[in-house]
C-alpha cells in the first residue's frame, strides 16, 4: 500500500501540507491583530494621519510621510526596534487613548508597525482567519445558515448574497447551491481573486435592485468593530444593500457568546429589540459553547422604527454588573 505521505527521493512531501494552527492559537492571533489595528488607528487619528481600512501598502506610505515631514523618524525607529513583547511598550498602547506625549507615540506606532509588518502579525492573521474557516475543522459558521435555509427557502429560487469578513471562497456559502452570485468581502483579504477587499462601510450604495442581496452574512465582525456607534451605523447601513423586489430578505449575525451573554450593556433580548427597531424580526438562533448564531428576517414593507432617532438606543445602559464582564455595546 501506498503511503499518505507520498514523498520524493530527497524525502520531501510532494504536496506541501498547509501548516495548522490550532483553533485557541488561531482565535488570539485573531484578536492582537484586531487591537493592533484598534491602537494603530487612534495613534494615527491624535497626529493626524489618515489611514486607509483595506490598503496596508498605503497606509505605511502615509506613515513614511508624516515622519519625514515631521522629521520625527527617529522615535518611530525606537519602537520599530524594540524587542517584541515589551513590557513597557504594551502598557503604554492599552492606555493610548490617554497618552499625549508626541515622541511616545510615534515609538508605540512603531512597535505596532514592526508587528504588523516585519514581526508576521498580518501574514500571521491571514493564516489564522483562513484556518478558521476550515470545513475540516468545523470551523465554517455558515453550515448553520445552510441548514436553517434549507427550511426556509423557495424551490427552485436563487438567491443573492453578501458576505461581509470573508475568509473563504470554499464555505458552506458558496458551495451549498442556494446562492449565487455570492458577493465576498473582507478588510484583509487573503484571496483577493475571490474575496475583494474592501470595507462595507465605505462600500459604494446599491444603484439598482439588481446590486442589492437577499442575504447579508456578517460572522464575527460586529465584534472587531471598534466602537458601539460604529456598530449601530453598520446595522443601520444593512437595509440599503437588501433586496426591496422580494418579499423575504435576511440577516445572519455570528458574534462571540460573551458579546450578550457576559456584556454589562448587552443581552440577546437587547439585540433582538433594537434589530426588530431596525425592522428585523429574528426567526433562528443557536448557542454554541463559544458563539452565538443568529437569523433575522426582514419582510417587505418593513421599516425601521423612529425609536433610534428619539434616542431609544442611541446609549449604553447597565443591565447587570459583574467581574470579569465585558462592555460590548451597540449604540444606534
């Protein structure tokens, strides 16, 4: 019999395996990725330097300027060099929003461009996104969806989708027949053939229905948004990309379970009502030990309520208080 592991006469693999990473390896390169982007993105709003959300390329340009305008290379250089983790650099980014001492930020700026870019921090969340999407390893959050669809859906229809935070053109989405075309979308994506990059919400306006979806897939990314204003106008945005020729549109929220069920400011009653404000009525959800799956339905004719404008969720308010919760929120 032959072997699996089918090798040449220097001994090498004949097919490269891709390397694994493991699911709890994977989830925090996720989330330092998130909170390097997070930090990086309110140094460069304090020295006034505008980043780009999908265009890492560019981004390091505008950087590059800035300190040759400001002949401030220098301190960049400092962090940039610093061994990675320092102790000192990363107390001094989780309280960058309270830091004012120009030179420093640029050195904390620095010390996160080096992880990014020279330390593997990109590259290194690229991998772990695409792993965790991985069919093999249960990692695809749209084999739900599919199965609640299948339930749902009218025979013989296809429908269109949009699937914001892609990470591969293989899930349950684009191979269960019921959609097409599937629009993918992603910040950082790692297969730009298939998957655009893009942001939503700079995403240009449908111009006609034929542009707009039946379903907008949104798995774990409401999470990584940074604020709770900025989530609620990412809700808000949804109802300009769904279809108002049909009669049934959808919305497919995946977010951590602790987002509602260990949040200060959110439960699952919560987002239920301020999407049912929106004009989403949920009609599926499942819990996982880790996650929370939702599907909400938009039928035609619905609107979102004026409860938002008059300020009914426009602020967070503490439902419960505990240790160790978090303080997700979503502010309309």
């Amino acid at each position: 019999m032959l072997s699996r592991k089918r090798k040449t006469v220097t001994g090498k693999l004949i097919v490269e395996r891709p390397p694994a990473i493991k699911p709890a390896k994977a989830r925090r390169i996720i989330r330092r990725f998130h909170l390097l982007i997070n930090k990086r993105r309110i140094i460069c709003n304090k020295i006034n330097i505008k980043l780009l959300e999908a265009d890492e390329s560019a981004n390091s340009r505008r950087i590059s300027e800035k300190l040759r305008l400001d002949g401030a290379q220098s301190f960049y250089d400092e962090g940039w060099n610093t061994q990675n983790p320092s102790p000192e650099y990363e107390a001094q980014m989780l309280r960058v929003q309270r830091l004012d001492d120009h030179n420093q930020l640029l050195r904390i700026l620095g010390y996160i461009m080096s992880e990014i870019h020279q330390r593997g921090g990109l590259k290194n969340y690229q991998l772990a996104s695409s792993m965790g999407q991985d069919r093999n390893r249960g990692g695809d959050s749209s084999k739900i969806l599919i199965n609640w669809f299948k339930t749902i859906r009218t025979s013989g229809r296809q429908y269109r989708a949009l699937e914001i935070g892609s990470l591969s053109a293989e899930n349950a989405i684009s191979t269960s027949g019921i959609f097409d075309p599937v629009t993918r979308i992603d910040l950082n994506s790692n297969d730009p053939a298939k998957i655009l990059r893009q942001d939503f919400m700079k995403r240009p306006l449908p111009s006609s229905e034929a542009e707009k979806f039946d379903l907008i897939s949104c798995s774990l990314v409401l999470n990584f948004v940074p604020t709770p204003q900025l989530r609620g106008a990412m809700l808000l945005r949804f109802q300009h990309f769904l279809r108002l020729d049909v009669e049934k549109t959808y919305v497919f929220l995946v977010l951590p379970l602790p987002c509602v069920s260990n949040s200060r400011y959110m439960s699952t009653e919560l987002l239920c009502e301020i999407m049912e404000c929106l004009g989403y009525k949920q009609s599926h959800t499942h819990e996982s030990s880790k996650i929370i799956y939702m599907l909400f339905q938009r039928s035609i004719g619905s609107k979102a309520q004026k409860k938002h404008v008059a300020g009914g969720f426009s602020k967070k308010v503490l439902i419960r208080d505990k240790a160790n919760m978090n303080n997700f929120s979503i502010a309309l």
